[in-house]
C-alpha cells in the first residue's frame, strides 16, 4: 500500500511528464462546461422558468460530468501504469468507446442518489428503527408524564370583567 506522500509524488511526475497530454485530454470537458455554463445561465430579460437553451446547457454540463468521470478512469490507468499515452482526445471520450464504464458510472450514479435519498428521509423524519420493525410506537414524554401524574393541569384563567 502506498502512502499519502508517495502517491503524491508519483502523481506530480506522471502530471508534469505528459502535461500535454493531460491538457489535451481535459480540453473537451473545459469547452463544454463553458458552453454549457453560458447557455444554462438565466436570461433576466426573460420571465420564463426554463427556456430551450437552458435545457441544452444543462444537458451539455451532465456530458461534461461524464466525460470527466471517464477521464478519472484514464488516470486510474496512468497510476497502475497500463496507459499509452498517445490520442488523448480519442481518450477523453474513454466512457462512452467502454460500455462497462459508461453502465457502471451510471448505475453507481443511480444507486448513490437512492441512498443518499433514503438516508436523508431517514434523518429528517425522527423515527427509530425500533418502531419500524416492531410496529410497536414507543410513548412520548408528554404520554409518560401524564401517566406518572406528573405534569402541570392547565388552570383556566378568569374571564375578564367589562
């Protein structure tokens, strides 16, 4: 297992031997997230929620993302030293040419949206686990005090007199 400072070094020297190939590689996604980012900004002239171009921009930005997370798997390759580093622009593409990463990434892109979901419902909504597998509530502090005779009874105020 390789530590933090190892990594780290051999990252930079992979980075600055083949810094064009790099750049070359990460063109594409820098030209469509600026074009995408320009044609999602809202136009104020217009009263419109959603026009055309900003669906086009938005789908042009989650491309970007992809795009991107492929370029994550090249360099995954470069660490393991299994890259060719020749046509970085046919790699920048690496994604969408390799089904398995392409389904992967959106399966796991699917599946972290699921439980990121259910985890926030799960903390949003005060329920213990207890309750949801035995069907049984547990009682409130409030019904416990009312049992025990402990909480104040409320006093009707007098009426006010005219």
């Amino acid at each position: 297992m390789m530590d933090r400072p190892t990594l780290k070094k051999d990252a930079k020297s992979i980075l600055n031997s083949h810094f064009q190939f790099y750049f070359l590689l990460w063109l594409p996604v820098f030209i469509l997230e600026i074009i995408g980012g320009f044609l999602y900004a809202p136009d104020v002239r217009d009263g419109d929620a959603f026009t055309a171009s900003q669906d086009i921009g938005l789908f042009i930005t989650l491309l970007a993302a992809i795009m991107a997370i492929g370029i994550y798997y090249v360099s995954i390759d470069a660490i393991r030293q299994t890259l060719q580093y020749d046509k970085p622009l046919q790699k920048s593409f690496t994604v969408f040419a390799r089904g398995e990463y392409f389904l992967g990434t959106i399966l796991l892109y699917i599946l972290i949206f699921i439980f990121t979901f259910l985890w926030s419902c799960y903390l949003s909504f005060p329920v213990s686990s207890k309750e949801l597998l035995t069907h049984k509530p547990t009682t409130s502090i409030v019904t416990q005090l009312i049992k025990t005779n402990q909480l104040a009874t409320l006093k009707r105020l007098p009426a006010a007199e005219n």
